[in-house]
C-alpha cells in the first residue's frame, strides 16, 4: 500500500489540477486512493466532490466582480453575467474563457432568461474549486430571430446585446449597443410602448399638481405636464435619446436606423447592477 501511494500521490495532485481541482494536499489524495481502492479516475471524483464541498460553504461571501460575456450564432445570441470575489480572479484568463464557454452553452437554451444547467454549473464549479472563490452564475439571457449587434467593454464588466428586424450594417448595431453601455440614465426601453403606464401617468399628475399649485391656469399645466412626459421619454427611451457618439448632440438613435428597421429588444448588462 506504501509503495503505491509513493508512485500514485504526486500524479494525483498534478491530475487533480488538470481536472480543476488545482494541487491539494497529499494527505488529501491518499485518503482518496485507499477510499478508491487504489482507482485513480474514481479518486479524482473523490477528491473533486470533497472540495466542492468546501467550497459549498463559502457561498454567502460576497461577488461584487465579475464579467459579462456575449456570444451571437446566426439569428441566436446570448448574453450572461458571471460573478466572482475578486477583480485579479475576474481578470484571470481561465475565468474569461469560463465565461465564454457559459455564453456559448447559453445559446443553446430555451429563448428567453437562462438558469444554470448542468454544463454551466460544472464548468463554473471547476474556476471556483481551483481559485477557492465564490463564483456564481448570476443571470442570463438567449435571445432569438432576427438580426443582433453587441458590443462588450474593455474591462468586461459592461455589455450590450441589440436585436433587430430589417437590413443594418454591424457597425450601426455596434454603436447603439455602445450606446445603450454608455448613456446617462440608461435606456428603460425601446420607446414608450416599453414604458409603464403607471410611469407615465405618475410624472403627468406629478407635473400637473406642481403647476397647478404654483397658480398655472389649467390649459398651461396641461402644457406643461406633456412637455415633462415628453422630456423623461426623450432622456429614457432608447430610440429617442440623442445618440451619445454625435458630436452636434441633436442626432437620436432613431435617425440611425434605415427605414423599416424594427429594434425589437435590447439587454444592458453591469456586473453586479
């Protein structure tokens, strides 16, 4: 039995980080080979399920970092929001392709918000097993038909994913998506029939009472009260904000899109926003 744990100890542990179990303690890996009877494949599972259940422990530490990934295939695109403790993990270049692996297996969803499955959860297991942080699969979107723009921030921790109906250049989609990213306040929708009611109707009376209260006669806060719903959709809807990347100011987005151009949908995603 000594004899095989010299020989079996040390390509355990450099197996173990291969498999993402990254390098454990010795102690470790002979007590997975007596209870594997000396099976190295069945030690491994072993050794793996004994540290994710550790690592189940540390669940409640906070994910204030992360990264967003985006993947397009044809009329399918994904976005999702993976988290993490650190930003030195969420830079790591095995957390970005874990992340990216998680956006590819998300366009292979169900259309709409994507939930972990089996795939996403190991293989966000194996990033959290061998960086011994809390790494989570935080939401997800897979969006489907039509034609898609995206565009992903440097730093990753901002992303945009747009889908249309109708024939536009990837460079205009582009744009808006940077858009979407960068104005302030960000979109709430793509015009007003994305907008509550309720919404509406809130910032009307609220107007209507400030002016009425102020002494305007009824035809003037009426006036007014329309003018302030005007200005919330031209600042908060996204075809008619002004678009960020026109240096006059005056262009909206909705002056971009060819005619018969229909934007049905876009996702914002911040990390832990």
């Amino acid at each position: 039995r000594a004899r095989t744990y010299t020989n079996y100890r040390p390509r355990l542990a450099r197996r173990g980080s291969k498999s993402g179990a990254g390098w454990v303690r010795m102690m470790d890996c002979k007590a997975a080979l007596t209870e594997a009877d000396g099976d190295m494949a069945k030690a491994e599972e072993i050794l793996r399920a004994k540290l994710k259940g550790k690592m189940d422990t540390r669940t409640e530490r906070a994910t204030a970092e992360g990264r967003i990934g985006i993947a397009i295939s044809g009329s399918d695109a994904a976005i999702v929001e993976v988290r993490t403790e650190t930003d030195f993990t969420a830079r790591n270049p095995e957390f970005v392709s874990m992340v990216n692996e998680v956006t590819k297996t998300a366009l292979k969803a169900a259309p709409g918000a994507v939930k972990a499955d089996a795939a996403i959860t190991k293989r966000v297991d194996d990033v959290r097993i061998k960086t011994g942080e809390n790494v989570n699969f935080a939401r997800g979107e897979h969006l489907k038909g039509g034609t898609f723009g995206s565009y992903l921030h440097h730093d990753g921790k901002r992303g945009a994913v747009i889908q249309v109906e109708g024939s536009v250049d990837d460079e205009t989609l582009t744009g808006i998506c940077m858009h979407v990213v960068a104005h302030v306040p960000p979109p709430v929708g793509v015009s007003q029939a994305d907008v509550p009611k309720a919404t509406i109707e809130k910032i009307r009376s609220d107007a209507l009472t400030e002016a009425k209260e102020t002494g305007k006669p009824d035809q003037i806060a009426q006036k007014i009260a329309d003018g302030r719903v005007r200005k919330y959709l031209e600042e908060n809807t996204l075809l008619d904000q002004k678009y960020v990347r026109d240096p006059s100011g005056k262009k909206a987005v909705k002056d971009l899109l060819p005619k018969g151009v229909t934007v049905k949908k876009f996702v914002r995603y911040t990390v832990g926003g």
